[in-house]
C-alpha cells in the first residue's frame, strides 16, 4: 500500500470528530485527505493486516502459505466433489496474529485449493462453491501433537504450487479504505466531487468530472501487489461483486495473495456479518489479473 496514503488514513481517523470543510479543494494533498474522510464517513473503511511470507521455520500452528495443516487425526482431509485431495493455501492461527476485528482472536482457519497440477492465476474464475477450494475453521486448538496427523498421513504432491513453505510473518493492522478497483469507488468519487463542486450536481459519471480533476484519487488507492488478510479485498482488473449483486454482503477480504510475477491475485471474500458468526460457508473466491 501507498505509505503516505496509509498514514493519511491514520491521521485522519484521528481527526474524524472535526467536520471536514466541503466548500473548496485547496491542493493534490487536501483533495486525497478530504476523500478519505469522506470514504469513512460512508463506512468504506476498515483495517486490513499485511502478511510478508518469509523463509523461515514453520510448524504445524504457524500462519503460514502451503506446507503441511495442522489437522485433528479424527479429522477427515478435505477433498472436491471427484474425490481429489485439496491442498493448503495458507494457514492462519489468529492466536498468534495482532488482533483485529471482526476476525476471530483464537483458532486457526485454513484455505485449501484444488492444484491439479498448478496454480494459474491466468485463468479468470469467481465462485462461492466450495468444491474446489474449502475454508475450514478450527476453534479450539489441540496442543499435543500426538493427537495430530502427521506429514506421512497427508496425501502427498508434487512441488507444482508456485511456492514451498513459508511463514506469514504481520506487522500491526493498518487502516486502510476501499480501492480505486472496488466497485463501490466510481460512485462513491462522483459523490465526492459533487459535494466539493469539482463537477455539476447532474454529473452521472466520474466521466463528467472536468480536466481529470479525479485522477489523484485513482492513482492513490491502486494498491500495490502485497498479501493480507482483511480490507475490502484488491482487485487488479474487474472486481466481481459489480456485476453480481447476490455477492456484495461480501465485503471483507479473508485473505488475498499477490502474485507480482504475473501480475495475478488470488481474493477470498466473505459477509463480515459471517465472519462475526464464525460462520465461513459463504465465501466468494476469485482469481484477478
């Protein structure tokens, strides 16, 4: 994410109780900080916690991408609807992770993906069906691991998956508000710019926005390629819940991993009502180029 833009969102959570002055846009700077408190205002913001995968030791409890899951013996292994065995995306223990709201602040959730030989983010799909992909949410956590399986009683891979194991290592959670991507952000710029007069009142698109007064806004918030959990979700293309309106009470990222070689995400979205609930039945998987 954009440094100085993270910082902004701080300082103006912080000044939130002072009413903002909707008159005039005095600078680049001004405009950026005033959209910001205006995107809170509208509740676009939240808290998203950066993940940096690291070369380092994991066990069986770590956060971490791929490796071997922490699984009850008693547990069966999840496989899709052609009895395929899924494979480990990533692993989050929350009782290791920096609290944050409204995630859990105890268990360990897990993403499994089918492989099938490869993880291709070039292929373009969006479904909330968990067959090929599972969400699995451990509660309680066993700490003796006699009473866990072990790697020998996984099912076994190949090393096709475009990373080997590695930790998920999170700073602090950091405020962030949607993406110039997110397929709230045109409507919510055009009405910006009109309470600030950047445009007239019978504007119908950020189209009708004058000398491309809007376009600070949309490099600001185009996020760079980082791994997180939480936030709105970050699209690099189309975000999928614009033209599918049965998926926009998703509105929180469980997790979304950046592949920056192609240029590629991985987005997992869920109703933060659910999230809330513990409850992981309905979330949204998409892959965006």
């Amino acid at each position: 994410m954009n440094i100085y833009s993270a910082r902004s969102i701080i300082n103006t959570i912080k000044q939130l109780k002072a009413k903002h002055d909707a008159a005039t846009i005095t600078s680049r700077d001004d405009m950026i900080k005033k959209f910001i408190a205006f995107a809170i205002e509208k509740r676009l913001g939240n808290y998203h916690l950066q993940l940096t995968p690291a070369d380092e030791p994991c066990t069986l409890y770590s956060s971490k991408l791929g490796g071997t899951p922490y699984m009850p013996k008693d547990f069966d292994y999840p496989t899709n609807s052609g009895n395929k065995p899924l494979r480990l995306l990533c692993q989050l223990n929350f009782e290791k992770l920096p609290p944050m709201k409204p995630f859990p602040e105890k268990g360990i959730l897990q993403i499994y993906l089918y492989d099938d030989g490869k993880l291709d983010m070039a292929d373009r799909q969006t479904t909330s069906e968990q067959d090929n992909f599972r969400v699995i949410y451990f509660e309680d956590i066993l700490r003796r691991e006699s009473l866990l399986k072990s790697a020998e009683e996984m099912p076994a891979f190949d090393n096709t998956f475009p990373f080997t194991e590695k930790l998920l290592i999170a700073k602090s959670p950091t405020p962030t508000i949607i993406c110039s991507s997110d397929y709230r952000f045109d409507d919510t710029v055009l009405e910006f710019a009109k309470a600030y007069k950047m445009c007239p009142k019978s504007a119908q698109s950020t189209y009708d926005i004058p000398n491309d007064a809007d376009e600070p806004l949309y490099n600001t918030f185009t996020y760079e390629n980082f791994t997180c959990t939480g936030g709105s979700g970050i699209f690099t293309e189309r975000d999928p819940r614009k033209d599918c309106p049965e998926y926009r009470d998703c509105d929180i990222c469980l997790f979304t991993l950046a592949d920056a070689e192609k240029d590629g995400r991985l987005n997992f979205l869920m109703p933060s009502a659910n999230m809330i609930k513990k409850d992981f039945s309905k979330v949204l998987f998409d892959t965006n180029l």
